[in-house]
C-alpha cells in the first residue's frame, strides 16, 4: 500500500516565537500480511516497512503519525526575513526596533584578521 498524506501544522517560529501555520505533507509505503497472532512479530520487520493485521479493518493511526512528525520542521521560521527577538529587552524586531542592543563593531573574534590584513597589504606596497 502507499498513501500520501497531508496536514496542516501550527508551530512557533524559532527567532520571534510567534505562532504561524505550515502545512505538511508525507508519503508511507506499506506491505501487509495476514497473521493469527499481529504482536508476535519480529521488531526489524517494522523497520523494512512489513506489518501484520489480523482483523478485516487495518488501523493506520500511528504510521501516519510518525511520519507526519518527521516533517515537521527542525528549525521552523515564520519567514526567511525574519529578525527574531532583542536579546537584551525581548523586543520582538519584526514589530519595532528598539536601541538598546548595537552589535559593537569589531566585536568578532575574526575581527582582529582586519589589522593583520591591512598590515600586509601595506607591507606588500597595495
């Protein structure tokens, strides 16, 4: 059997944590083989997609679920452009800006690679 299936999702964005709705979608493909005894099966068969029925209706709840779970966004994002919270008051920057966090120029720890690099190219005559 294959199935596609979709659904969708609200989640909370990972930069601004505002909730916002996705939509997921995923594919399941599964062979099923009667059986008397649907518990005494071994577990690697699970893994290669085999599962066992023993009744005429055939519950597909909790493949569905699993697979629609490993769709769901690691690292979801309301938006590419989005500029998440002010580590310093919570101010979420979508909405406002505020002006209490400047990133300090040269605060990166390549920032000193600046010096040496005018340093050589003054040595070199550029």
């Amino acid at each position: 059997m294959k199935a596609d299936f979709s659904t969708s999702i609200e989640i909370m964005c990972r930069r601004c944590t505002e909730r916002f709705g996705t939509d997921i979608a995923t594919r399941i493909e599964l062979q099923f083989y009667p059986t008397e005894k649907p518990h005494q099966v071994e577990p690697w068969l699970l893994d290669v997609g085999e599962r066992y029925y023993s009744a005429e209706v055939i519950d597909l709840t909790e493949e569905v679920r699993q697979a629609l779970t490993l769709e769901i966004p690691i690292w979801p994002l309301c938006s590419e452009s989005c500029e998440g919270l002010c580590p310093h008051c919570g101010a979420d920057l979508n909405v406002t800006h505020c002006d209490c966090y400047k990133p300090e120029v040269g605060s990166s720890p390549f920032a000193a690679l600046v010096d040496i690099l005018d340093t050589s190219k003054r040595a070199v005559g550029k």
